[in-house]
C-alpha cells in the first residue's frame, strides 16, 4: 500500500520509526503484524489490500494517506472503528503547487 522500496521518503524517515513497504497483509510476517501501529498508504493504493491489512494489524491506531484529501480511502474509514486516527497530506505540496502552475501559466504565455 506503500510505495516500493527505492522510494525517496525511506530515507527522511526517523531513525525511531521502522518502515515496512508492503502491498498487501500476506508480505507481513505476524512479529511485524503484531508490531505495526501505523500505515501510510499511498495515492491509488488497492482498497482490497488496505482492508486485509487493517484486519491484520492488531494494533493499528493510525492511518495515513499521502494525498491531500482522502477520498481514495474514504470507503475504508467509514468501515474502521472510531480508535483509529486518520491523516492527510493537506497543505503539504502547497507551495511547490502554487510555484507549478505559476511556471506553467509562464511556460505557455511565451
């Protein structure tokens, strides 16, 4: 659900925070399973395999995703009970948008 192992933010992670990319609940073994208190999924990941690893994680308190909004996983949340915490990416990519469509904007004024 996550990104593949060559993802650039692997490495901005803290050195407190173990990171486990994996795309469905069956690449888990159950130490990590039983471990896991988190998932970040990112922007089209598979519902089907965000699903069978929520019921596979038995301490997981918290689900992030990656896009601003959380539309690709909202039919996810409205399953999930309400201990688990739910992020977004809001405001994250603002700047490097606006500076995007300012560039573009000049790119096909010329």
């Amino acid at each position: 659900l996550l990104p593949p192992e060559e993802w650039p933010g692997r490495a901005s992670a803290p050195t407190s925070v173990e990171l486990r990319f994996v795309r469905s609940a069956s690449e888990l073994d159950a130490a990590d399973a039983a471990a896991a208190e988190g998932i970040v999924a990112v922007p089209g990941c598979d519902i089907g395999a965000l699903r069978g690893l929520l019921a596979a994680l038995p301490r997981c308190a918290w689900l992030h995703s990656f896009s601003a909004g959380v539309d690709g996983i909202a039919p996810v949340l409205r399953e999930t009970p309400d201990t688990l915490r739910a992020s977004n990416a809001r405001g994250a990519f603002t700047s490097s948008l606006a500076e995007y469509a300012l560039a573009a904007a000049l790119h096909f004024n010329k």
